[in-house]
C-alpha cells in the first residue's frame, strides 16, 4: 500500500490566561512555529493580535501569508454573489 499519514494532536485550552499558555504547549510536541486559524471576528476584536504578541515574545513565530485553496475563493464568491441576490 501507498498512503500517507497524518497525526495532528488537538489541546484545548481555555480560561482567563489562557494565551499566555500557548508557548508551552507547543514546547510539549517539539514545535518551534505555530500555524494561527481564525476568523474576521477574532482578528477584529484583536484575540489574534494577542495571541501572535505571546508568540513572537516566545520567539515562536507564526506561519504567514498563506493563501487559501483556489476553489475557497469560489465558494466565498459564490456566497457574496447569492447573498447580493437574496
């Protein structure tokens, strides 16, 4: 057989402080970099903005300027477009 496998542990953490934690989570899987998911609303509010402040103090920088999947954008131009519509 030829595949490929992926493990992708999941740590929730959650409470007052909580940012502050993130660094040593990802010292516990051996991580030096972080890979920030989001929204509009979070970025908005300014979570990410702490959130990427911890990380770069703990010199463990984020993945930046990804871009998403081609058919994504279709998806988000299809649902402005349908929305404009309605």
């Amino acid at each position: 057989m030829n595949y490929k496998e992926l493990y992708q542990p999941a740590h929730t953490i959650i409470g007052k402080g909580c940012i502050q934690e993130i660094p040593r989570y990802i010292d516990t899987i051996a991580g030096n970099k972080a890979l920030v998911v989001t929204d509009e609303g979070l970025y908005k509010i300014g979570t990410v903005k702490k959130v990427t402040d911890v990380l770069d103090r703990a010199g463990k920088p984020e993945l930046s300027q990804i871009r998403p999947y081609p058919w994504s954008m279709r998806r988000r131009q299809f649902t402005t477009e349908r929305d404009a519509t309605t």
